[in-house]
C-alpha cells in the first residue's frame, strides 16, 4: 500500500489529469481491481442516467471524487502540505 505522500502525489496528479481509468482509480482510492470496476460502472450509470455519454475506458476525476465524498480542495490541501509547499 502506498504511503501517505505517494498517495496525495498520485491523487493531485490524477486531479490536474482530469480523468481516470480502473489502474488510475485504484492508485486514487487504494483497492483491487474488481473494486475500482465497481466504482467507474457505478459512475458511469449515474452518467447515463443524466442522458450523457460516459467517457470511454475511464471516469471523470470530478465524478470520482464526489462518489468517493472528498474534495478538491482538500487533495491539493494534503498535497501542499506534504510536499512544503
């Protein structure tokens, strides 16, 4: 399991990327393959019940963080403050 700086580093990186597939997911919310399965088809359910199209092979960063009840601000929080920044 990663520690809690290569954890908010993989975070922010995925927040400024602006999108994420299943590996990504599983960095950004640390579980198993079949979980971070789970959590993009439940996003993309969500998407297309809105009548959107869901990005193919991945989820919106934005979508994932509501889903996974965290915020923005606060993963450029923990980032800023474990890198001295």
């Amino acid at each position: 399991m990663a520690d809690v700086k290569e954890l908010a580093k993989a975070r922010y990186e995925l927040l400024v990327k602006g999108w994420c597939n299943n590996q990504d997911i599983q960095q950004f919310w640390p579980c198993g393959y079949r979980s971070a399965k789970k959590i993009m088809n439940e996003i993309n359910e969500e998407v297309a019940k809105e009548g959107k199209k869901a990005l193919e092979g991945g989820v919106h960063v934005s979508r994932l963080i509501k889903k996974l009840n965290t915020s923005e601000t606060k993963i450029r929080k923990d980032y800023a403050e474990l890198n001295g920044i």
